[in-house]
C-alpha cells in the first residue's frame, strides 16, 4: 500500500504560502513595477518636474558608448568572478576534504573571510595594495620590480576588484562544495581505487559528476553575486575608476542614480541589468542544467 | 500628605519644563561634515543654542557631501526634509534649477525681516552662489579655494631658495625639474584636478568654463574648456609626467599623501588642507602662495573661484519656523563666529570683517600664509569668467574631466583629443540636463 501524506484542506496551503507571497510581492514585485514606471520619467531630483518620456532613457543608454563599455567590463568582471570563485573554492574544499590532522581548524579559517563586510574587504584590499603605503604593492615594486597601482592603471584594477571579490565570496562556495563533497559515499571512490583509478580520474569521473549539482547552484549563485553583491567591494575599492575602468553596470546605476541625479536614466540601466540576469538565469537552467546529475 | 505635595510639585515642574522645550521651536540641519570639522559645527549649533532659547538647530551628520544630498532629495520627496541642507558647490545648479523645493536666502532675509547685508560678504563667495543680479540663494558656509604650498626642505636640497615659491608655471616646471634631479620622487601634484588644474586655471586666466557667463546666464549652455589656452596648459603638465616634474596622484584628495609623505615638493590643494599639511610637513617647512599662472595667456592672474558647500533652505515647513534659520543664518555670519570657523578649519571667512578680525587677532603673523586663499580670491573684481560656475550635471561633467586627464596622464590621447572629447561628452550631459529642467 503507498503511504501518501495529502492536504484535504483547500486553504490551508494557500495560507501557508501566504506569508512568502506578500514578501514576495511587497519587496519584488513592486520596487521592480515602480523601476519600470520611473524608467520611462524624465525628472529633475528633487521631482518637481516630471515628464512621461516613453523609452527616451533607454534610447539614451542604448547611444552611450560609456554604457557599452560598462556592459563589457561588467561581462569580464563576471566571468572571472565566477569561474575564479568557483574554480579556486572547488580546489580548497576537495583539499581540506582530504586534510585529516586540524581538519576543523582549516574549515574554520576558511570559512572566516565569508564574515567581512564587502566594505571592509574593499578597505582591506585597498590598504593591502595602496600604491605609497601598501605593504603588497610595495613588496611588488622592491622585490619584485612591478609598479602596482591600481588607482591610475585601470587592467591593474579590475584584477584587484576581481581578486577582492572572489576572495570575499569563497568561503561560502568552499562550506557548499565540502558539505556536496561529504555527502558522496566513500564506497563509490574506494571501489574505484581498488579498480586502480588514480586520484585525478577518481575526481574527474566520480566527484565531478556527483558535485554538479552544488557547482550549478553555486553557478547561479556566484553570476547574481558578481551582477550585484560586488558593488560594496568596488564602492570601497575604487568607486568605478581609474576612468571607470571598474565601472560595473550595478555601480553605474548607482552612480548615475544617486551621485548624478539622473533618476530616470538609472531606472532604465536597473531594469536592463535585471533583464541580463533573468535571461542568464533562464540559460543557466535551460542549458547547463541538462547536463546535470541529481 | 507632604510626600504627595513634593511629588505633585516634582510632575509639576517636569510638566512645566516639558512645556518650555516644547515652545522651542527645533530647526533640522543636515550636514556632510565628519571628523574635526563635525565637531567644529556641532560647537556651532551649541553656541546657538545657548545664546537664545527660542530655537534649537539640531545638527545631524549625514555621511558624504553626496549622501547628505540623496538624503535630502529623498525626504524632501516624502515631505520629511529639514530645514537646512548643506550642498557642495558642484550641486548648485541641480539646487536652483529645483524650484519649489529651495527657499532663497535672499527671500527667506526679507520675507523674515532680518537685517542683512549683501556687501559685508566677500565678493567671491558671494557670486558663485547668487543669482546675475546679485541676489544670495544660498547661505555661504564653508569655502575654500585651491592654493600652492612648497616644502621648503625639499627646495633647499635641490638649491632652490625655499622663500622664494614659483609665480609662474614655466618657473615652477624648471624648479620641479631640479628637485626632481636632486634625488625626489616628484616635482609637483595638485589636489582635485578639475576644479584646480581647469576650473580655476580657467577663472585665474580669465577664459570661460561654458558659455553664458559659466552657466550664469541660463541652463542651454557648452562647454569651452577646449581653447587653445587649456590644450597648451594641459600638454605642458603632460609634458612634465615624462621626468616626473609632475605625477598625477589619483582623484579628489588623494595626491596629498605624496605631498605630505615628502615625494613631493610642490603641491596645489585646497586651502583648507593647510592644517592637515602643516601637521604632516611642520609648520615651518611648508610655505604657502598663490597659484602659478602662464604670463604668455594673462598678463596678470585674475582671481580664483571656491570650492566647499553652502546652506540651502528647503521650502515644505511653517513659515513661523523660518524665522530660526534667518536668525541663524544672521548667527553664522557674523564677525567672531566667522573667525573662529575660519581658523579653526582653513576654509576662508565669509565675511570682509572677519578677516579683519582675524588680521587683529594676529593670526596670520603666526600662521604665515593662511591669508593667501582670501588675497587670491579678491585679487581683481570678478569677471564673467572668474565668478564662478552654474554647471548642470556638474558631478558626471567632473567624472568626465577626470577621466579625460586621466587618459593624457596615462599617454592614451593627447591635450587636444582628451579636451575635446571632454566637451563633446560633458554637452551631451548638460543637454540632458536641459531636458529634465524645461
């Protein structure tokens, strides 16, 4: 006989759901309504005159060469973002899986920098790297010979913000990979030791496959991460510069938004960046899913 | 029976002096002063307050010169704004193109009857923030202007004469030149370049920043920062990256760290840095003048333009409590209060009489150059170019400027292409700041 547990109440459901729907609906639902009709004003700040300008903000955006530049160091800064998150979290967690002498000792520093604010990471990196009191980039120039500074040289600080970024956001990849990689049963990996796998095979053929479904997760994740949860690092860091080098699409919105007052015009960028991510979003589970094992 | 008499007695008088703070009418001020100078106007708001009892200003910081402005804008939009904004001076024509939401100073005098005086106030603090026809909009508050320190210690190793500062920018590329060869790391490195190295250096030379009197004149205007005179002046200070007579030292104020570390022997900042580097350098080892100018574009330097923020009054509360602020306007002008503002912080006095207590006091005999900012300021009567700007979207216009030198620092484009890219992308902006201010 199949044991089902079933809800005969009609509206009970509904009411459990309830909650979650007028959160849903409250902090969603209608910001992202009131970005759409604020995208189409035309206003000064303080909203004593206000036009209807239909899609003038957007045909605006869609003529500033700034604005693609954004688009293009924000798909860089991403990209390398998540695949650096990802890949270096992965590499961590499978070698602290492996750690068995002070294995909760590691666990525990790795998971430290998940702690920091992104402001204070971005004041960290800074400090770290000040191009006249860094101790990082002094060290760079001294031993080294590399003059790093980031506050003129732009390539120099996109791979700070990057590092910054990715720094701040591996602890959380690294507690997903190490919970997925606990949870493979070691009888898979020891019976294909004995079969005579070494440890790269092992990996690429067992562990892989097995973590997909965490790396998918934490794909989707990271993307959103890298699209907005950076904009604090880069706020403290270097504020989109040298010459907007750094200039994200979220920290342009910003930018545009409140330190230029250009209401309308941020609004139409907000609701494009929001576009990008639910068709990323839309790939990721349409595409990449497929190939995932659960 | 006497312990309920004490008591009633004792409700009575919490009563009594809960009634007298409420007749105290509180007047909000909302400002982007942090640190020392925080505490300097919270001494301000105190003395106030202790001198009546009519009103209470309630001083509340609010982050950045930026953030205290999105912080108004806001409430002013959910009609919970303060009294009083403190705005820098980027954001004076986004302030005045917002009618309805601003209360002119010139009216709110009249409108309360407070005695007022448009001449007492120093000619150049005055016009930046009035209207063409010498009306006051905005209470000036804290203003400086860009001045040129020396490290005297630094000339003197190189074999330069310590008391004599360059006057010149060919004299100061040639200093900059031998202190560089005497083993520093750099000649010269300004503070916010675009309000020192192209705003003022256009007001000093008296060349338009945009057409209309710099925006004076209404809110359909160019920029003009391509002339010849700024191309020549900015491939010179190109010219001098390549031996490190000049090094560029990032954006706002951040190039002072070279300045006050000792890489650095000669510096344009603000004037109301002199504390700051004066604290770093020692007093004696710094010497402060005027800023250096090209002969062969001007004669004679003009004057400079401010910097810094003024007091804006927002429309929305009773008119009864507008009294408070006028007489606190009235409080903050005034000779002794001035002075002190000025000598605590180094922004320069808002007031002719407050110099010239200052001068009494004996100030300036100990503090050797702290009176250059003024002389520069009211070297010749204002022109059209050296009144000051009204530039809409002045914050992005900056960032475009920034980027722009920026891009000549870093050899990408030269004087020329950077410049004229800098008008065409800054028009693009004040357009659509004429669209949004029909």
């Amino acid at each position: 006989m199949e044991k089902r547990v079933t809800f005969d109440e009609k509206t009970l459901p509904y009411l459990l759901v309830l909650p979650q729907i007028v959160i849903t609906l409250v902090f969603f639902f209608w910001p992202s309504a009131q970005m759409i009709w604020q995208s189409m004003l035309l206003e000064d700040a303080f909203g004593g005159n206000t036009r209807f300008v239909w899609f003038e903000n957007f045909a605006h955006l869609f003529q500033d060469p700034a604005y693609y530049r954004s688009a293009a160091i924000t798909a860089v800064f991403s990209g390398a973002v998540a695949v650096l998150g990802l890949a270096l979290s992965l590499l961590l967690a499978v070698m602290a899986d492996r750690v068995i002498k002070g294995a909760t000792a590691y666990k525990a520093f790795l998971v430290w920098p998940y702690a920091v604010a992104p402001a204070v990471v971005g004041v960290l990196w800074g400090f770290l790297f000040n191009p006249s009191v860094g101790i990082v980039a002094w060290a760079l120039r001294n031993l080294f010979g590399y003059e790093f500074n980031y506050v003129l040289n732009g390539g120099q600080a996109l791979v700070l913000v990057v590092f910054a970024a990715v720094w701040s956001q591996i602890s959380y990849n690294f507690l997903f990979f190490l919970a997925g990689l606990q949870s493979i049963p070691r009888s898979l990996i020891e019976a294909a030791a004995i079969d005579g796998a070494g440890p790269g095979r092992r990996f690429w053929t067992i562990i892989f496959p097995l973590l997909s479904p965490t790396g998918f997760f934490l794909l989707v994740v990271n993307v959103i991460y890298a699209f907005f949860g950076t904009f604090g690092v880069v706020d403290a860091l270097t504020k989109g510069g040298p010459a907007k080098a750094t200039e994200i699409l979220v920290f342009k919105v910003y930018n545009d938004g409140f330190r230029g007052q250009d209401l309308g015009g941020s609004a139409a960028q907000s609701a494009i960046l929001m576009a990008i991510v639910i068709l990323l979003t839309v790939v990721q589970f349409r595409f990449i899913e497929r190939k995932v094992h659960y | 029976m006497k312990r309920m008499l004490l008591s009633s007695v004792a409700g009575l008088a919490t009563l009594l002096s809960v009634a007298s703070v409420q007749a105290q009418t509180e007047i909000q001020w909302w400002h982007a002063m942090g640190g020392n100078l925080g505490e300097a106007v919270n001494a301000l708001a105190d003395q106030f307050n202790k001198e009546q009892s009519a009103y209470k200003v309630n001083a509340v910081f609010k982050g950045s010169y930026t953030e205290t402005l999105t912080a108004a804008i806001a409430a002013f939009r959910a009609k919970q704004n303060p009294h009083i904004v403190q705005v820098f001076e980027v954001g004076t024509a986004s302030m005045m193109a917002a009618k309805g939401a601003v209360y002119p100073v010139h009216q709110l005098m009249a409108d309360t009857k407070e005695p007022f005086d448009p001449k007492s106030f120093i000619g150049p603090v005055y016009g930046y923030y009035s209207t063409t026809d010498g009306k006051l909009l905005s209470m000036p508050f804290n203003s400086s202007t860009p001045v040129f320190y020396r490290n005297k210690e630094m000339m003197k190793k190189a074999g330069l004469d310590p008391e004599k500062a360059p006057a010149t920018w060919p004299e100061l590329a040639d200093m900059a030149k031998k202190v560089v060869a005497s083993g520093a790391k750099c000649g010269f490195t300004s503070q916010w370049q675009t309000w020192a190295l192209i705003e003022n250096f256009g007001a000093l030379h008296d060349l338009p920043f945009a057409t209309k009197a710099n925006g004076f004149g209404g809110i359909d205007i160019e920029l003009k920062i391509n002339s010849p005179g700024h191309v020549k002046h900015i491939q010179a200070l190109f010219d001098m990256t390549k031996d490190k007579s000049f090094v560029y030292g990032g954006r706002e104020g951040k190039s002072t760290a070279l300045f006050t570390a000792g890489d650095c022997a000669f510096h344009i900042a603000s004037s109301a840095t002199a504390s700051a580097i004066d604290k770093a350098l020692g007093q004696g080892n710094v010497g402060i003048s005027m800023m250096p100018y090209w002969p062969d574009i001007k004669a004679k330097p003009q004057n400079s333009i401010i910097g810094g923020a003024t007091l804006w009054v927002l429309q929305g509360k009773p008119q009864a409590e507008y009294a408070g602020v006028a007489k606190f306007f009235s409080f903050l002008s005034r000779p002794d209060i001035q002075a002190k503002w000025h000598q605590e912080t180094g922004y320069v006095p808002i007031t002719v009489a407050a110099t010239s207590v200052t001068e009494k006091a004996g100030f300036y005999q100990k503090n050797p150059g702290r009176d250059i900012a003024v002389k520069q300021l009211e070297l010749n009567p204002p022109t059209e170019n050296s009144k000051g700007l009204r530039i809409g979207n002045f914050v992005q216009i900056r960032d475009v400027m920034d980027e722009e030198l920026e891009a000549v620092w870093a050899g990408q484009k030269t004087a020329k292409v950077a410049l004229d890219d800098a008008v065409k992308r800054g028009n693009d902006l004040l357009k659509r700041f004429e669209a949004a201010n029909k």
